[in-house]
C-alpha cells in the first residue's frame, strides 16, 4: 500500500483538525474547547501516522477508538447543553468511526475483493 494515499486516513485528518479549530467559530466553555482541541489533535496525529504508515495497520482501530471517546465527549465531560459544540463531536465522532472502519485491513479486503469475469 502507498503512503499518502488512503482516502480515509485524509477524511479523519480534516475531521480531527475541524474538531481542534471548531472553539474559534462555536459558542464554547473551558472544559469544551479543551476537550475538543486535545482529541482533535490526537485524532489528526493519528490519521498523519495513518498516512505515514500505510503498513501499519494499528492506528484504523485507534481511529474507531478516538471516534468513540469524541461520540462520548459531551456526556462525559458536561457539555452536553451547548448544542452546536456537542453536536460537532459527535459528527466529527461519527466520521472518524466510519474512516477507521473503512480502513481497516478485513473490511478493505472485503470491499476490494476482484472475482474473476462473468460466465455468460
């Protein structure tokens, strides 16, 4: 596999660095922003690492992982009420799922999988 290249690490790296700008547009508090901006740029970091290392096939299920926390991250830490930042973890949560999902070897596998022509 090349590096650079795998769409769904590039989806979860805009997705990450959405998340740790989105305090400068969205009404937010203290513990929101920095809880956006920490997973965000972690999330990032990890899809870079996605990017870097194509053959390191680990950092997909950190992805699903960091997906999880920013889908929980409103609960969790109490910011559950302001509306427009939770409802921007969540999204950016739900993308970040989907890409480490996606880029996982079995479902890649399974979604490349070439059978040979059709019989007529």
């Amino acid at each position: 596999m090349q590096k650079w290249t795998r769409w769904q690490a590039w989806m979860a790296l805009v997705a990450g660095a959405y998340a740790a700008l989105s305090p400068l547009w969205t009404r937010t508090n203290d513990t929101a922003t920095w809880t956006m901006v920490a997973l965000g740029v972690i999330t990032a970091a990890i899809a870079l690492w996605s990017l870097a290392m194509a053959e390191d096939r680990v950092s997909e299920y950190a992805l699903v992982v960091m997906g999880v926390l920013f889908i929980a991250s409103p609960w969790v830490m109490g910011f559950e009420r302001l509306d427009a930042m939770a409802l921007t973890a969540w999204i950016v949560g739900a993308i970040t799922v989907t890409a480490g999902v996606l880029g996982m070897p079995q479902v890649e596998e399974r979604m490349h999988l070439h059978h040979g022509p059709i019989a007529h």
